[in-house]
C-alpha cells in the first residue's frame, strides 16, 4: 500500500490504532483519547487527515475520511466511514 508521505510512520500507526486496524482488518472504531494536547494529532488535525474535540478531562482525536482512505482503502465511501 502506497502511503501519503505527508505522514510520518509514526502518525500513520496512531492512525491506524484509532481505526482499530492494529487489531483488525477493517475499521471498527475510530477515537483516539489523549490527556493532553498531542503534537502528532494536532500536525494531521492541520493537514485534515484527524479531527479533535475537547473533552472534560481530555481529547478525542478521530481520523478524517482523508485519514481512512490513507491508511485503509482509496475507495472508501462517506457512507461507510459514517458507519464506523
């Protein structure tokens, strides 16, 4: 799989764990929770591969559409990532 060299191979595997795909081989989840404001999330929040909410107690980073056709599959659809 051809991988975006926008990435670094250390934010293509947060990516991936977000995804679930560190476990699986499709998408079942898609969150990240950190404690505290994480560099690496906030570069692909910026590069529109993640978004970020603001929790209580943290942040919950989850991959874009962008981030899963990076680290999944070109064509995936909006309706499938919807559905993860």
């Amino acid at each position: 799989m051809e991988i975006t060299s926008d990435l670094t191979d250390f934010q293509i595997g947060k990516l991936q764990h977000a995804f679930g795909l560190d476990y699986s081989k499709k998408p079942y989840r898609n969150y990240y929770y950190c404690s505290e404001r994480n560099n690496e999330w906030e570069d692909m929040c910026k590069k529109e591969y993640a978004t970020i909410n603001i929790s209580g107690d943290g942040f919950i980073y989850s991959g874009s559409l962008k981030g899963l056709r990076t680290v999944f599959r070109k064509n995936v659809t909006r309706k499938y990532f919807e559905s993860i």
